[in-house]
C-alpha cells in the first residue's frame, strides 16, 4: 500500500505509475471539515529522510466523497481513507460522513492527534483515550478499522493491545516521529510549526522493531511502515511479524517504488521457491533474545 500523507488522494500518481498494480491506496488524512494547513514553510529534508508539517491539509470529508472517491471507484486496487479528528466527536463525525461512500474498503484511524478537549493530550499515547477513541469510531464505522499508532511513546505493545481490546480490525505502525531542525545562520526553526514528522530510512531500524514488538503483542493483522523504500525493505518487515506494508516518503523522490517493491518481493519468492505467507513471522531470533 502506500501510505497516508505520501500519495496525495491518488489520482495525482495515475500518469506515473499503474494505480491497479498498488495492493492498496491509503488516501492523505481526511477531517469532518476541510483544513488548511500549516503555513510554510512545512517541509524539510533532513539526511535520511524528511520533517513535514503539513498541518493535515485536506477537503474534508464531503467533498472527499464528491470530488475524491469517484475517480478511487474506478480502481481495482484498495482504497484505504484515514482519518483524523480532534475530539472523540471528531472521528466519529467524520466517520458516519464517509459511510455513505461506496467504494472505501477500510479506515485507517490517526490517533497521533492531540485531544483539545483534554488539554492537548495526544490521543495515541494514553491508553484511556485510545480506548475511547477506538471504541466509539469502531461504532460507528460501516468498514473494518485499522488503526495507526504512534511511536512516541514509552511501551508501543501496550497502546497495540489497547487498540485491539477496543475493536481495532488491525494495527498500522509506525507513524512519523517528532523531530526539529533549525536554520544556524538566523537561529529560527525549519519549519514554521518548530516540530514535525520525520519519516524515510532514519526511522526504519526503529519502526522495524517496534512491527516486530506488536506483532508478538498481538492477534490481529499488523501493517508495518517506516522508511521502506526497496523489496529488501518490505521483506525485513514481512519477516518481523507485518501481514502487509506500506511505502510512503519514497513516494515523493521514486513515484514506481511501491510497484518496484511488488515485483521484487515476486521476484525473492520465486528464487526462493517459498509463498509470500511462509515468510509472515518468520524471523528465527535466538531463545531469550531481548527486545
């Protein structure tokens, strides 16, 4: 798949690749009502990989369904919407909104948010919000809900089991971690906002690990990401315990990486003479190794 924030809403790659070759589309977050952004600048490369502060940008949910889905029906590939909110009332809002879309085949749940209601508490790290938040979108939803974990936090198995006692149908990690970079010649941040996400290859030995603490944490299927930018990537988290992966900063400097991913992965079966399940978990770590 590719991953959310990365790939626009789709049809902004279709004269760059084959979008029916992608296993599935995760489209860019999506809020009850549209937002604009942060203001610039909100990007900025880093030496192995990218800050964003994007300020979750997007059409909100209506026009989502409008202006959006349509062209995503015509697919055959899967499409996945994230979503986000700043309120319980805010996913669930969003959520009852996109149930009228034909064509969603999943929801990914941002709980990498912070909770204005709560003092600005981010959702995806306390284990009462995650309850919360899970449980009344899993009520709502009219698809099955992944929901997307954050890494910022002490214990990722513990929020991973929350989210699946809660309803969870599987678990997308890791989102993007919170990083700054400052300009020394006039002492200011980077990027407008001070913080953003840092994703691309810094981050894949920790996401690579935290995949592998869920997937042993857990039931139900796990979705790893994090500076996967080549077959030998996605294969090192399929190993570790990920039932599928997705690509995302990759996208923005190698449009074709997800399909390159596909056919290399193809490919190392095929020499391998193996199925893709029987590499699912199959990492032979040594009795008692610790992680």
């Amino acid at each position: 798949m590719t991953a959310s924030g990365t790939f626009g809403y789709g049809r902004e790659f279709a004269r760059l690749i084959d979008l029916n070759r992608l296993g599935g589309i995760v489209v860019k977050g999506i809020s009850a009502d549209p937002m604009e952004g942060n203001p610039p600048p909100r990007i900025y490369e880093t030496e192995a990989g990218m800050l964003n502060a994007i300020g979750l940008q997007n059409v909100g949910a209506k026009k989502f369904l409008t202006e959006k889905l349509p062209f995503l029906r015509t697919l055959e590939t899967r499409c996945v919407v994230n979503v986000f909110g700043y309120s319980t009332e805010d996913y669930v809002r969003c959520i009852e909104i996109l149930n009228a879309g034909d064509g969603i085949d999943a929801y990914e749940l941002n709980i990498s948010c912070p909770n204005t209601r709560c003092g600005g508490m981010v959702y995806g790290n306390d284990p009462k919000l995650t309850e919360e938040v899970v449980r009344a979108s899993k009520r709502a939803a009219r698809f099955p809900l992944f929901v997307k974990l954050s890494p910022n936090v002490t214990d990722i198995t513990e929020l991973a089991r929350v989210a699946e006692g809660s309803g969870a149908d599987a678990l997308s990690l890791v989102n993007t971690f919170v990083g700054m970079a400052v300009d020394i010649e006039t002492r200011t941040p980077r990027l407008s906002n001070l913080t953003g996400g840092l994703s691309g290859p810094a981050i894949k030995p920790v996401a690579l690990r935290m995949v592998y603490q869920v997937a042993q944490a857990v039931k139900i299927p796990v979705i790893g990401m994090g500076g996967i930018a080549s077959a030998e990537d996605a294969l090192e988290f399929l190993i570790a315990g990920a039932q599928a992966v997705q690509v995302g900063t990759a996208n923005f400097y190698a449009p074709a990486t997800a399909i390159d991913i596909v056919e290399g992965i193809r490919g190392f079966c095929r020499r391998k003479q193996i199925h893709l399940t029987d590499l699912i978990g199959s990492l032979k770590a040594a009795a008692g190794s610790a992680v």
